[in-house]
C-alpha cells in the first residue's frame, strides 16, 4: 500500500521519499493542501512496466492470445525455445 504524505512532509523530506521509492520500491500519494487532486510517486521503471502492460492488454485480441500463452507456460505443456528456432518456426530466419 503507498504511504500518504501531506504535500508539506513530501517537500521537507522529497530527497529521502525518493530514495525510499528507487532503492526500496516503496510509492506515495502527496496530498494537496486544499483537498486537490492527489500526486502519486512511484518509479520510474515501475510507470514504465504499468504502462507497457496497459498498452499490451488494451486490444482484446492481444490481451486473448496473452493470457493464452500464459495458461500454456503455467500448464507446462510447451518446450522452450531459443531465438533462432523460433525464428524459423515463424518463417523469419534460415
């Protein structure tokens, strides 16, 4: 769960939330003085992976086909593969 933080605490101590959200992958919701809309703090790495994870889940064709070959690794049922057999197998490669 993220720490909330008054926007006062989060710029007195903004230098240690933001070690606390790098090295220890802590978040944070900053409130606004007047009751505004809330900020979140997280990693950039962590916006980055929910945001690639948004666009790959957004088509339903797409989000389908994933949690299909997620059901198939999880079942154990396929054999792995390296790069260039599965190049092949695609046609994509000699």
């Amino acid at each position: 769960m993220p720490i909330e933080k008054s926007f006062t605490e989060a710029r007195t101590n903004f230098s240690s939330i933001m070690d606390e959200v790098i090295y220890n992958g802590e978040s944070y919701i900053i409130q606004r003085r007047n009751g505004g809309e809330e900020v979140a703090v997280i990693a950039a790495h962590e916006l980055r992976s929910l945001l690639e994870t948004v666009h790959l889940l957004h088509s339903p064709i797409n989000s389908t086909r994933l949690h299909a070959a997620l059901a198939r690794a999880r079942q154990g049922t396929e054999r792995a593969q390296s790069l260039e057999q599965l190049r092949r197998e695609v046609g994509l490669g000699s």
